[in-house]
C-alpha cells in the first residue's frame, strides 16, 4: 500500500531540527515525509536521513524582500504541482504565508499551519497592522490551523487572526514537548556548570536562556537584579542566548551588576540540558511569548520560574505552584519575586519539584508526539 505524502515546510532546516525530529520518528511509521527548507549547501542531514526523510531545497528567506518572497512562492507552487503531496503542514511566519498561498494555489487538499508566537503582538501602528494581516491570511488560507499554547490561541481568536472552531492546541501544547531522557537531574553536571563561573553553595543564581532584546524582558531584568544585589549580595545572574540588541554591553549600565563577579554571559549554549543546572532560579520575564518552551525545559530540570501574565507563556506554568508571576514591564513587582527566592529555598525547592511533575505529566515530547500522529490519522485517513 502506498504511503500518504506530508510536506513540512520551514524557511530554515534549524527549525525542524528544534521543532519536528520527535514527530518525524513517529510519522515516518506510516507516511511519506518531505521536509522544504533552505537548505545550505553543506548542511549536514544525518539526524534526518536516518529517518528516510526526503529533502527538497526552497529559497524561502526570513527576511522580508517582495522579488525573493515571489521566486520562493513560484518554487514551492512547481514543488507541489510536481509532488502531489496529501498534505502540506508549515512552521514560522514567513514559510506560513508563502506555503499558505502556493499549496493553495496548487490545489493542495489538506493545508496547515501551526503558530508558534507573533512578532506583531508588541508592535504598533501600521507594521501591527500590515503583520497581523499576514497571519490572519494563513489562517484565511489553510485549513487546519494549530496553536502551540491555549493562551496564545485565545488571544488570536481576541485578535480576529483565527477563530474558534477553525484553530486548537494539541495535547496540552508546546510544538514539541520536552525529551526528557536528556533532562536528567545530576549534580555532578550542577557542580560542573557552577564552577565554570567561581559559583559557590549559597549563590543563588538567576538564570534566563533565550534571545537576549527587549522582546524578552531583559532591560526588566537588568533593573531588578540592580535592585536586588545591595540586599541579596549573594544573588548571581547567568545569561544564556544569542545577543540580538547588544545586551551584554547595556549591563554595564547598572552600577550594582559586575560583568564577572555577578553578572555573567557565556552566549549561546547547545545543551541547554546541562547549561540549565547551574541555575537555582529560571527567569523570563518576557513582553510576548508563543509558549514558553525555555520554561518547561528548566521546570524538567526541577527549577522553579519566574515569568510574565504574558499571554502563551502563562500555559508553560502554574503561578504559585511550579512559579512565581509579574506583569509584563513590571521591574519591582519582578525583583519582588526574585527577592523571594533568593530568602526561600524551601519555596523553591517546593516549586521546582512541582514544576518537574507537571512537565512529565503533561509535555513528554513522547506524549506531544502522539497528539501530532492522532492528529494525522484524523485528517488523512
């Protein structure tokens, strides 16, 4: 019998090596998958070729350029012509909207498109208007739409973008889930990342793994771990993540933070498993978020959280229960919740303990992946 052909379409191969691995191993069982990327020239596809995934190269750009967009719309609409696939499921804004209008046009039955957070939520004036217009025509579009979070969902509904009974979230959200046969507790890997910073037993370190811009809360944070060092002087703050708007130099606009005695910025780490058992306290205290994948990842590792009542992050939490909650742009209200921890490490313990059983209880990628393949079964059967 022959297998029925999915496409998954990112405009960077980087995306489903984040996102999709776990659901390509559970959907290669019983479909023919392609993935439609950009792909380097010398990408190295080993993780997916195991897998017997198919590659086809799209020159889909993240940035916006109307002559490129064009040539990569023309491309994919010839690759679904051509491939006749059962169904055409893509990831981020920009692959959304080309795969949206190309599958459409190429009279592909079963189209889908998966938000996983909006760029525009924080803008204002005309480019809110013009992106928000954008996702709102994938999900004119597609046919299947899916939200990585409820709370995110709810507010695209508010927003118009998608409507009720057209859009939901697979099992309790997140895209992927957490692995978490590589999210194992250890403290020989906690003394290992601690001491690559002078770290000793009683710091208590704050740590935030993400894009380092304004986006993400990180001036909030500067100013409340200012306020928190006279009172907490054991208090270390440990930032992981690519430097979008030249943070690691805005910390020295804080007389209390010292670069290298408490303040400390290694850039971007490829094993987050590790990287985040050097911390006691996980922090984001962002202005948007899709979901929250950073926060669940911490919560498996047992760290309790601190994050924003922005809308999608709030489903990687439990206020209260596995985390502590600030507004968004709320630096006091957030060097409050520091404050806390840093006097409570019965209270953190207690969170993060929480936090770890909700994680197994409801993210296991495993579990996650069984929701997408559910999913499948429904729409293609």
């Amino acid at each position: 019998m022959t297998k029925k052909k999915i496409a998954f379409v990112v405009a960077i191969p980087g995306s489903a090596e984040a996102f999709l691995t776990n659901h390509f191993e559970v959907l290669t069982q019983e479909y023919d998958v392609t993935l439609i990327a950009n792909f380097p020239k010398d990408y190295n596809a080993s993780c997916f070729k195991e897998m017997k995934i198919n590659f086809i190269n799209a020159p889909i750009r993240r940035e916006i350029s109307v002559k490129k967009d064009l040539k990569a719309l023309w491309k994919l609409y010839k690759i679904f012509k051509k491939e006749k696939f059962d169904s055409v499921h893509s990831v981020t804004p920009k692959a959304g909207l080309l795969t949206a209008w190309a599958s459409w046009l190429a009279g592909i039955k079963v189209r889908i498109h998966i938000y996983t957070g909006q760029v525009w939520a924080t803008r204002k004036g005309v480019m809110r208007m013009a992106l928000k217009m954008l996702d709102k025509m994938i999900a004119t579009l597609d046919n299947h739409i899916l939200v990585d979070g409820e709370g995110q969902r709810q507010f695209l509904i508010k927003e118009g973008v998608v409507k009720e009974k057209n859009s939901q979230v697979l099992a309790h959200g997140s895209i992927c889930g957490v692995k978490l046969e590589k999210f194992n507790i250890s403290n020989e890997v906690r003394i290992t990342e601690r001491t690559k910073f002078g770290f000793k037993n009683d710091d208590v370190v704050f740590i935030f793994l993400g894009r380092l811009n304004h986006d993400k809360g990180i001036g909030e944070l500067y100013e409340a771990f200012d306020r928190l060092v006279p009172e907490c002087p054991n208090a270390k703050l440990l930032l992981y993540g690519s430097d979008e708007e030249n943070y690691n130099e805005k910390a020295s606009h804080f007389s209390n933070i010292k670069k290298g005695e408490n303040f400390f910025y290694p850039g971007i780490t490829r094993t987050p498993y590790d990287a985040l058992q050097g911390g006691d306290v996980f922090v984001l205290p962002t202005w948007r978020e899709g979901f929250g994948m950073s926060v669940i990842e911490a919560q498996a590792l047992g760290l309790p959280v601190i994050t924003t009542d922005a809308y999608g992050v709030c489903d990687a939490s439990a206020p209260n229960e596995t985390g502590l909650q600030c507004h968004i742009n709320a630096p006091i209200e957030l060097y409050e919740c520091m404050k806390r921890y840093y006097y409570n490490p019965t209270l953190r313990m207690s969170h993060g303990e929480a936090g770890r059983k909700r994680v197994f209880n409801l993210f296991d990628s495993k579990l996650v992946s069984e929701a997408w393949y559910s999913f499948y079964k429904k729409i293609l059967k």
